[in-house]
C-alpha cells in the first residue's frame, strides 16, 4: 500500500497553505497514484525549535515530539512538500522540521509545490532544493502556483485548470518514481 503525505510548511496566521495542502490532496486523491493521501501540517505538529541532544543521523530520537514526527515521515512512501516564499527563500519552519530527521528522508520520491505572488514561489523551491538533496530525497519537476492568493475564495483555493493539470503530472510522476525507489529503501531497511 502506498503511501503519498502532503507537508504544509506554513504556520503563520492568515495562511493560504492549508488551503493549498488540501487542494493539492484532493487533486492526488482524483489521481488515484497512491493508496492512502495525509496531510501534515507543520501548524497542528509544532514541532518546537531543534532540540535534540544528538545529531540526527544517529536516529536516537529522545523528545515524544520528535518520535511522532519520525514515525510519520517514515510511514510515507513519497512527500510533497507546499511552502510560500519569504524573502526569495523558505520559511524556516520547514527548514526545522526537515533537520529533525535524517535516514526517514532517503530515497523518498519529492515533490515541491511553491506559491506567491508573480514568482510562484520559486525563490522558496529553488532553495528548499538543495536541503532536500542532501538528505536523500528525490525530486521530480516542482509546481508553482502564481499569484496563489487570487486563487483563495471562502478559505478555499480553487487552483486553474493549468494548475490542476501541472500538480496531476507531478502526482503522477511521484508515483513513478516511488516504484523505482522503494526496492532501495527495502534494501536500506534490511541492512539496518
């Protein structure tokens, strides 16, 4: 069964990334690429400022906070990831929750979803690429969604037909690139 979770790195007051997070599951639900479509809120998680006592990498995880995070990141299978941009970059909650972990992040097929005003969120996708590299994930061709708040009526974002069509493709291609991954994360969990 597999297993696709929607990451919604936005926390502030008067977000649209609820909202996004939520069109973006529902367009992979209509997919159908993937059994089971959660979505994690970094806003319900708060996940406070790093503060284990070791590095990641070693897995020994010692806050409750952290265990929860870490059981939910490794029970998906492929990740997407919405975040805004602030500042041509990422928001930093993001940022932290991604450093939390380590050997949950590898070999797990990524999309990213940038939102904002005329850039569509690329400044933020361009450097949450790089971070997401490092810890192993493989990314396919990220969306951005233009002027992303014009989208939002009621709380609700009712994304453009080119906007469904570009997150379905992603979807897809997510699916894709799970099924090539995961025999080396089956090959990963039988070493360790």
């Amino acid at each position: 069964m597999s297993t696709l979770k929607i990451v919604v790195s936005s926390t502030r007051p008067g977000r649209i990334g609820a909202a996004i997070g939520a069109w973006v599951a529902e367009r992979a639900r209509t997919v159908g690429a993937f059994d089971r479509v959660e979505i994690l809120d970094l806003a319900e998680i708060a996940l406070p400022l790093f503060d284990e006592p070791h590095h990641p990498r070693s897995g020994q995880y010692t806050q409750p906070h952290t265990q929860a995070w870490a059981a939910a990141v490794a029970d998906a299978d492929a990740l997407v990831i919405t975040t805004p941009e602030y500042n041509h970059s990422f928001p930093a909650t993001i940022k932290n929750a991604l450093d939390y972990l380590h050997a949950e992040w590898r070999d797990k097929a990524l999309g990213l979803v940038g939102y904002g005003g005329v850039s569509g969120g690329r400044g933020a996708v361009q450097g949450l690429t790089t971070v997401t590299d490092a810890l192993g994930l493989v990314q396919v061709e990220p969306v951005a969604l233009v002027k992303a708040m014009t989208f939002v009526v009621e709380g609700e974002f009712l994304g453009s037909e080119q906007d469904a069509a570009a997150v379905d493709a992603m979807i897809t291609q997510l699916a894709d690139l799970d099924r090539e991954l995961a025999p080396r994360r089956s090959a990963a969990a039988l070493v360790s």
